[in-house]
C-alpha cells in the first residue's frame, strides 16, 4: 500500500503529518507529502486515519 497527497487539494492543515508522522511530512512548500515507498505495516491504521480526517480529501491510498 501506498499514499498520495493531492497537492493542488492539500491546503496545508498538518493534520496528516500529526496523525502519522512516519507516513506524511510538511514540504518546504507548506503542502503535505507521503512517502514515496511502502507504508510500513505499523502505520497502515494512522495512514487510513489521516485519509479519513483529511478535510479536503487529498489523500489517497492505493
Ligand atoms: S490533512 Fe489533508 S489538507 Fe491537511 S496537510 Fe494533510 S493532505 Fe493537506
């Protein structure tokens, strides 16, 4: 499994990268970005999480 951020729908909040830091991190643009590999099995829940609470709906996971 694998997450995307939709940066022209990410408005910046940070709330995935609170929610799960080991899948999404703050870029120097102040939008959100993932991991470019897997997501570690540990952070598959926190991952969903953050897709779920998204409040633009710019994560997908595949
Ligand atoms: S939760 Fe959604 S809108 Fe907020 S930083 Fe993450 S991807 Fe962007």
């Amino acid at each position: 499994m694998k997450a995307y951020v939709d940066k022209d729908t990410c408005i910046g909040c940070g709330l995935c990268a609170d929610l799960c830091p080991s899948v999404f991190h703050m870029d120097d643009d102040g939008l959100a970005a993932a991991i470019e590999g897997e997501i570690p099995e540990d952070a598959v829940d926190c991952a969903q999480d953050a897709q779920q609470q998204c409040p633009t709906g710019a994560i997908s996971i595949e």
